[in-house]
C-alpha cells in the first residue's frame, strides 16, 4: 500500500468484513478497495471462535430476514455453484418444557419458516436422553423436565472458514488487494481544511478521518469501514463516536467418548445422519454436533455474572465447563459422564446491549459493522449487503431472498427494532 490512496479501507477480514467488502465492490467495480487486518490470513479473530452453527429462529423480524436471506445465499453457493460450505441441515432441537417462553416463540416462527414439533412420547424413544432429572442436584439446579421439542429445519452446522474463503477467493477475483499482518493503533481524525495549527481539529471546523496509524506506517484512504467486531470501541472511543457494543466473553469445550461418538453420528430428525444442535432447557445450554471429531462442541451464552471485561488472548474455563456446563449438560445427557474434553476454546460476542442487533451506520467517511451479537456467520451475507448499502447512501437494501429493509433500521438516529430474545 506505500504511496497509494485506495477509495476505500476496510479494517479486519473477519465474515463481516469480507462480505462487506464483497458487496461494495461488485456494486461498485471502479473503487480501489484494500482489506486489511492484524492477523496473518483471513477470519482469524472471533469468527475462527464460533460455534459454527446457522439459524433463522429468531424473534426480531429483522434478523429473521437477515438469517433466513444469509442461509438462502449460502445454500446455493454450495449446492448450485458447487461450493463447499461445509453446510449442514442437521436443525436446531430446542428441548422445552410446556411453561418455557420459547414455545411461544417456536410456534410463532413455524409460520414463517420449517419448525417441526415433537411431544414427550416422541421424545422417550431417545435412549440418551434423560426427560426427567432427578436427584438432590436436579433440585438444587432447579432443572425443568423436558416435556416437547421444536426442530428448526432451516438450521445447522456450518464451516466458517470455508464460508469466509468463498468471499475470500471471490473478493480477489474481482481485484480487492490485501493487506495482513497490518495491526491498526489508531484511527485518526483531522479537519477537512487543516490549518497547521497545533490543537485541531477545532470545535468549528468540519472533520474527517484522515489516515490510520498501524504497526506499518500511517494508511490513507478516501473512506473507511470499520468490520472490527469486539475491537471496535477501542478503535472509535478516542473519536466521541460510540460504538454501541461491548464485549461478553464465550467458550467452547469439545467432548469425546465412545458413547457421543454413536449419538452424534446418528439422528432420528433429519436426513443428514447427524445429531441436532440442541439446545437444552436450562440457561440455554448446547451441544453442537462435531461429526469430522465424533464430538459434541458444549457451551453457553452465559450472562448474569459473566463480566464485560475484555483480554486480547482469552482463554476457556475449565471450573466454567465442571462445576456449570457439564453439572446441567450431564442431567440432560448422562452419556457425558466420564466423557473427555479434548479441545477447547472461548472468544468474544460483540453484544448490542439494548435490541441484539447488528449496527450498520456511518459517520463522516468512516462506515462502522458490528454488534452481531453472537450471530455474525449466519447473517453474514445480509449484512455485507447492508453495509455497502449504508456505504452508498441507498434508502432501502435488497437481501438475497428479495425483502427489502429500510437501512436506517440498524443505524442509530431512526431505528425501531424489537429485542431479540433468542440469543445463543
């Protein structure tokens, strides 16, 4: 990048970045457009860290569109552009008592999108599967019976590199340069008619972002978007601009042993021979299928007593998985007793506190993408359309399923958006 001024920089090549960068420049083939980030390759940050896992079961109309347009997208990618997206329709089982409030979200959903439901009859044929904790811990926990299920048909696992890559290879196609290994310090914000004067910008003068200090110099380009998920409060809070987000710590813990490996690599609910992600009725607890390990990838958002604290190298709890995951995880599934955790990790969600919903908005030549809260793959593509509407002043974005969304709904002057309550 020495010595050239791209039209545009886009700052981290996480999912939100790259399909940011994707959309902006196919609709806009003219723009010189540069993608860098701090890591050496692509999707390094909180996307290698996810759960891995698509959904269109959410409450809020918006992200609704947003999921179901995103797993549309990539399910023709890969089945009629014959890319491998490591896409699965093995669904989300959310094991429910009759009193739990998400059977109400469940039925309101079935009829916009496939949700099959299940009664405890079908549900006693599952060997595995203990409907009924019992014992002074069960107590203690306060563990409610399972007593129905509802199956997203429309969800799965799914690989985010690959995911990523797609965007990757495409981006370079259409002759995106990269940048990695690029860490940036600082986003610097000058005025548009500088004075030399020591001190600007003044409260008078019109402002800009001028350039980026980075590990590599000083970068300068005409606008810039910000993709840089739980990074990015550091990065605009020297600036008086608010991010919006903050930082909720995640972890996952891979478990093995004989008796996961034959449930894992066996489902009674879809065609895919493989065992749901499921979601407990307790706290939100999951197990996501790891069929290439034989595993279960166990976890939990967690929030009451998880801090907002943030560590550049965040490291997953064993105590966290003992004596929380697993205490809830094991009266639901015994078959994890004497299981082994044989890898783990923890990363961050980027949590819009207040409606569980990206923000899309610019300010001055700076657009800034964040606040997946958790979801960033599987609206990944919705909202890389987003952004490049937002980056080229549209009124209205048009998803890969065709509905068309105000792009004001995920800025911050004039959004009206409903809480989303189904956060995973």
């Amino acid at each position: 990048m020495t010595g050239s001024k791209p039209d545009l920089i886009v700052i981290g090549a996480g999912i939100v970045g790259l399909s940011s960068a994707y959309y902006i420049k196919k609709l806009n083939p003219d723009l010189d457009i540069t993608v860098i980030d701090r890591a050496p390759t692509i999707a390094q940050g909180n996307t290698a860290r996810s759960a891995a896992g698509f959904r269109d079961l959410f409450t809020s109309d918006i992200n609704f569109e947003l999921s179901h347009s995103t797993m549309q997208f990539f399910r023709d990618v890969q089945k009629k552009n014959k890319y491998d997206l490591g896409m699965k329709f093995v669904g989300y089982l959310f094991l429910m008592g009759k009193h739990d409030k998400r059977v109400e979200y469940m039925e309101s959903l079935s009829k916009k999108t496939g949700v099959r439901f299940y009664d405890e009859k079908d549900l006693k044929s599952l060997d595995y599967l203990n409907l009924s904790p019992a014992g002074e811990n069960s107590g203690i926990m306060n563990l409610p019976d399972i007593e129905l299920a509802a199956l997203g048909q429309n969800c799965g696992i799914i690989d985010p590199g690959l995911v990523c890559n797609f965007y990757y290879e495409e981006l370079r196609k259409l002759g995106v340069s990269f940048s990695f290994n690029t860490d940036v310090q600082m986003v610097r914000l000058s005025p548009v008619k500088p004075l030399d004067y020591p001190g600007e910008p003044f409260l008078w003068q019109d402002k800009t972002i001028s350039s980026l200090k980075t590990n590599k110099g000083e970068l300068n380009g005409e606008q810039y978007l910000l993709a840089t998920d739980v990074w990015t409060t550091g990065l605009t809070d020297p600036l008086g601009i608010d991010s919006h987000i903050r930082p909720k710590k995640r972890q996952v813990f891979q478990v093995s042993g004989d008796k996961i490996r034959d449930v894992v690599l066996s489902s009674p609910f879809t065609d895919e021979r493989i065992f749901p992600f499921t979601i407990l009725p307790k706290e939100g607890v999951y197990l996501r299928p790891a069929a290439q390990e034989k595993s279960f990838w166990v976890g939990v958002a967690d929030d009451i007593g998880r801090d907002f604290s943030f560590s550049e190298n965040p490291e997953a709890e064993d105590d966290f998985y003992n004596m929380s995951i697993y205490q809830i995880a094991n009266s639901y599934f015994p078959i994890l007793e004497g299981a082994r955790v044989t890898a783990k990790w923890a990363g961050y969600y980027s949590y819009n506190t207040i409606d569980k919903t990206p923000f899309i908005f610019r300010s001055m030549n700076l657009v800034i993408a964040t606040g997946t809260s958790g979801s960033g793959i599987l609206k990944g593509d919705g909202i890389g359309r987003f952004t490049e509407a937002v980056f080229s002043g549209k009124d209205k974005v048009q998803l890969y399923n065709g509905s068309e969304i105000e792009t004001s709904s995920l800025g911050v002057d004039y959004r009206m958006i409903d809480k989303e309550k189904i956060i995973l």
